[in-house]
C-alpha cells in the first residue's frame, strides 16, 4: 500500500452516480469531480522548523468531504486515489 508522507493523507474517491434524477447518463468528462472519499492511509504529520511533528487530526477509515479541485489523483494497483494535504480536508463526516 502507498505510505504519505509529512501532513498528506490518501482518499479513495466516492463513485458519483451514472444517471441523472431524470435518467440521464453522463459521460466521464461531464462529471464534476467527487468530493467525498474515505482516508485509506495517513502520514506521521507535519514537522516545523524547529524539529518538532505535528500529528494528523484525521485517521484511516474517515470519511471526509475536500476541495473540488484538490491534490493529485494516483492510480495503485488498478485503483484510483487522491493525495491531499491535511489542509485541503474540509470536514469529517459522521
């Protein structure tokens, strides 16, 4: 499995649905970008000048909404992930 560094953390990216409310389908390209995934794996935290780590708020498992347009999309093992720091998470959801 991948292993983020720093304050990264590793999202498996929500599938939206195929079709519309009024049974419309999409393409791929129409699509707005998921905004919800859940976190697979975390980094150990970010570190400041003076050496010391500051540990993750977030943890494997959570399910977390980010930016639109946020971190880089990887593909592992035939998966699709995104990358994001810490900062880019917008919220957990319960």
């Amino acid at each position: 499995m991948l292993k983020p560094l720093g304050d990264r953390v590793i999202v498996k990216v929500e599938e939206q649905e195929e079709e519309t409310v009024g049974g419309i389908v999409l393409a791929n390209n129409a699509k707005e970008k998921p905004q919800t995934g859940k976190i697979v794996a975390v980094g150990e935290g970010a570190v400041t000048e003076d050496g010391k780590r500051i540990p993750l708020t977030v943890k494997d498992g959570q399910v977390v909404m980010f930016d639109k347009y946020a971190g880089s999309q990887v593909k592992y093992d035939g998966d699709d992930y995104l990358v994001l720091h810490e900062k880019d998470l917008m919220a957990v959801v319960d």
